[in-house]
C-alpha cells in the first residue's frame, strides 16, 4: 500500500514539476516578445496642413476606423485592462496634452506607431491594429495625423503598461493578440495606392482599415474561434448578403435595419460606420459582392 502511495507521490510531482517548467518556458517565451526591441525602417510622409486634410482625417478615426473605441472619443486615452496579474494596458492619450504622446511624437514617430505598431524605442504596441492601419495610403495617413495634432489637447495621464506572469505566459502561448511586428511582417501588408471610388479595389482597401475582418473573419466567412471580438456573420456571397440589394446594404448601416426587418445588434458598430460616406459604403458592397462564396467558418 505504501508503495502506491510512493508511486503516486512521484508520477504527481513529475506532473507538477512539468507543469512548473511549461510555465517557465511559456514566461521567457512571452517576455522575450514582451520586452523585445522591433527595428523599424519609417519612410517620412508630407502631412497636409488645410482644413479639408483635417476633415478627412476626422472622418477616417471616427467613422472607418474608429480610433476613439480604444483611444476614448476625445482621443485623451483610455484603460483598457487594469489586472496587474495579466496585464495594466491603456490605449495611450493621442492628444499634445499632460500625459499625451502628441507633443513628443514627430510626425515619423505617428507613422511608426500607426502603420508598425512600434513606439519610438523599438518596443511593440499591443493590441493596437496597426495590421490593418499598415494598409492606409500615404495621402489618408497623414490626413490622420493632421486630424490629431489638431485636436484639442486633453489632460490625462495614462499608465504605463505593465505585463503580469499571466500575461507573458499567455504571451508565450500565442494565446494574447500582441505581436503586432510580426503579425504584420507575416502578412506583408503594405501602403494602398488604390483610387477612390465606388470600386471593389476601393472597397477592399475600406475593409482593411475599417477593421471589418475583426469580427467577419480574415476570409469574410464569419469570425474565427480564436478572435477575442464579437461573432459576425459571414459576408460573402453564400450568407444573408445574397439576398440583399446594394440600397439594402446602405439601409442596414444608416438605420440599423436588414431587409428582413431584424435591427442589427450594437456589437456590430453600424452608427459609427454609417457615417461612411455613401461611396465609401457603395465601394464596400462592390467588394463583398465580389468574393468568393464561401462555406461560413467553423464557430468552436
Ligand atoms: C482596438 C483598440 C485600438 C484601436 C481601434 C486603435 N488603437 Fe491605437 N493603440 C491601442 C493600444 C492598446 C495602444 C498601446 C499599446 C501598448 O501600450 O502596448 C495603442 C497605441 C497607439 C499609438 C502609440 C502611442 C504610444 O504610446 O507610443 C498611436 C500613435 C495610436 N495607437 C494611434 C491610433 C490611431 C490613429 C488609431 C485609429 C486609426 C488607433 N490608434 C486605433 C489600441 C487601439
Ligand atoms: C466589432 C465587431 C464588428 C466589426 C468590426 C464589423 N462588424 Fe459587421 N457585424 C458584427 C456583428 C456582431 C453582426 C451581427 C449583428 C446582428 O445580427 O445583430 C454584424 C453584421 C453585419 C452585417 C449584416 C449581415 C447579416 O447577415 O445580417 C453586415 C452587412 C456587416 N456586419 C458588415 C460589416 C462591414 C462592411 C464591416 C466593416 C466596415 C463590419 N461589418 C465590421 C460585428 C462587426
């Protein structure tokens, strides 16, 4: 009998001690990307100075690409996380006021941060969406630079992130959408050079900065189990979007309304991106309606 005890008492221990070396592993898996430096090659951009500039920029963070859901509607920053175990993690203050990176940031360092997700010293932003961001074209990249040296300077101080033994672990384990250095190094996006207008290429370029396969998935399909963001349906020609028309599409994101009467659900962020314009809106319907149909990707 003791010897069953014995045996017991080792094959747990060997358990635990496993375990104790995956956390191990996992923590200096996850602080070498954590505290790791991303060299950056940022090519300057002209950042346009006139009002019109300024009124584009302003469009594209409050209705496309909805900067101020993180970064707070004034953009004066916002806490996003506050558990030290995991992680304290605020989108910064955007702003030239107290505790704003706006006064310090050169015009390359907005670009860096925006397009790369990396701060001036090399250290990657999380969460950030600079992967979708690395799409922008130069012109609308800096008309959102001008909207935000514009804005008005707001004082708040933002603390500094701090990342947990929780958090490096889920780190280490892919299990926490970090990485943004290699995430877009992995999908080689690049700076748009496509024209405006109610084209599907436009249309694409739209999709990307409005984050749109955040929550419909990479393909369109329908949101994939491994993203943190709400499930939205699949896009493509083989969902619900084969029955509508392109004045249905308009209707859905002015109103809320689907043709079948439903009143979309606040997890879908129609009031913002209704303020697209309607060419903007019509570019988007014109991609949509030229993918691939596609079966609706596995939910779990
Ligand atoms: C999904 C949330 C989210 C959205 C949307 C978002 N950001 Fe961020 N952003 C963050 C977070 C979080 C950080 C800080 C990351 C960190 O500290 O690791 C950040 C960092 C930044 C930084 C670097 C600030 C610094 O401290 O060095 C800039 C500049 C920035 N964002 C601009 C923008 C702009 C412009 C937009 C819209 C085009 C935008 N962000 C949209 C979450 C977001
Ligand atoms: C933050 C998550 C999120 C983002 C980002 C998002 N959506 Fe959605 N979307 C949803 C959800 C959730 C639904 C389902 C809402 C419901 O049925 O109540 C939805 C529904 C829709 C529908 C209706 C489809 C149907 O079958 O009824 C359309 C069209 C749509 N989204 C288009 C877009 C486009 C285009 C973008 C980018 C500009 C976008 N969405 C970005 C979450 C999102």
């Amino acid at each position: 009998m003791k010897k069953v005890f014995k045996w017991i008492g080792i094959v747990l221990g060997g358990l635990v001690g496993l375990v104790v070396v995956a956390a191990l592993v996992l923590t200096v898996l996850g602080s070498l990307k954590v505290d790791g430096r991303y060299p950056t090659d940022v090519s300057g951009i002209a950042i346009p100075t006139g009002a019109e500039a300024i009124a584009r920029g302003k469009h594209l963070v409050e209705a496309v690409s909805l900067c101020g859901d993180c970064h707070g509607p004034n953009l004066g920053g916002n806490v996003l996380l506050n558990d030290p175990k995991l992680a304290v993690l605020a989108a910064p203050n955007l702003t030239n006021g107290q505790g704003g990176v706006g006064a310090a940031y050169t015009d390359a360092d907005f670009v860096r941060s925006i397009r790369q997700g990396v701060r001036p010293d090399g250290s990657p932003l999380f969460i950030m969406p600079s992967n979708y961001y690395a799409h922008y074209s130069d012109e609308d990249l800096g008309a959102i630079i001008a909207y935000i040296r514009s804005v008005e300077p707001v004082d708040n101080l933002i603390p500094k992130r701090q990342t947990g033994i929780l958090g490096r672990i889920l780190i280490g384990a892919g299990m926490f959408p970090t990485n943004m250095p290699e995430m877009l190094k992995a999908s080689g996006a690049g700076p748009s050079q496509v024209a405006s207008g109610e084209t599907k290429e436009y249309g694409e370029y739209i999709s990307y900065v409005a984050a749109c396969r955040d929550c419909h998935g990479p393909n369109f399909a329908g949101n994939i189990p491994s993203s943190q963001a709400p499930y939205g349906p699949n896009l493509t020609p083989s969902g619900e979007l084969a029955r509508w028309t392109e004045a249905d599409f308009l209707t859905a994101f002015h109103t809320g309304q689907t043709p079948t009467g439903r009143t979309l659900s606040d997890d879908m962020p129609w009031k913002k991106y209704g303020q697209m314009t309607d060419m903007e809106l019509k570019a988007l319907w014109a991609y949509l309606s030229s993918l691939q149909p596609l079966p609706t990707n596995p939910t779990r």
